[in-house]
C-alpha cells in the first residue's frame, strides 16, 4: 500500500467543514471539493507510509490540536480561494 496520510486527514476535514453550516454558501459539487482537497495539498507536506501499522503512528502523531489547527487554517484559505474561482481546474 502507498498511502499519504496527510491526504487522507485533509479529505475528512475538507468534507466535515463543507458539511457544516459555516460553509453553506460555498459550491459543493465535486469538482470544487477536490479542487480544495488539492490545493490545500500542495500547501502542506505529505507524509506516505506503505503499512498499516506506519500510517496509524503517522496518524496519531499528525493528530494533535496544535496540528490540526495549522492544517484547518490551510484549508480554510483554499475553501476560500476556490470560492471565488469556483467550477475551474
Ligand atoms: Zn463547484
């Protein structure tokens, strides 16, 4: 398996935030989702494991408050740079 860890974290933090009502008026059609999936990506390091094991150390580690606020900050900017330039690739 290769899996980046840090995609994974920032998919369900993309897909939580847009399920919620702070981002109501936000598209949510699929192109637009990834297209912040992705730019919040390659603002951020990636971190790839090739075992189960690895990615549940990667994932706990990666797992702090202070962590996840960094990342929700880099994510909240690109929700809001797609916003403006919604639908485009
Ligand atoms: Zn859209």
């Amino acid at each position: 398996m290769l899996t980046n860890v840090m995609e994974e974290i920032v998919k369900s933090i993309v897909i939580m935030l847009m399920r919620g009502t702070e981002y109501q008026t936000f598209c949510k059609c699929e192109q637009c989702e990834m297209d912040i999936i992705s730019l919040s990506l390659n603002t951020l390091p990636s971190h790839y494991v090739t075992t189960e094991k690895g990615r549940n150390a990667v994932f706990e580690r990666m797992n702090s408050k202070e962590n996840l606020e960094w990342i929700n900050k880099r994510i909240i900017h690109s929700i809001h740079v797609i916003g403006k330039y919604p639908h485009r690739n």
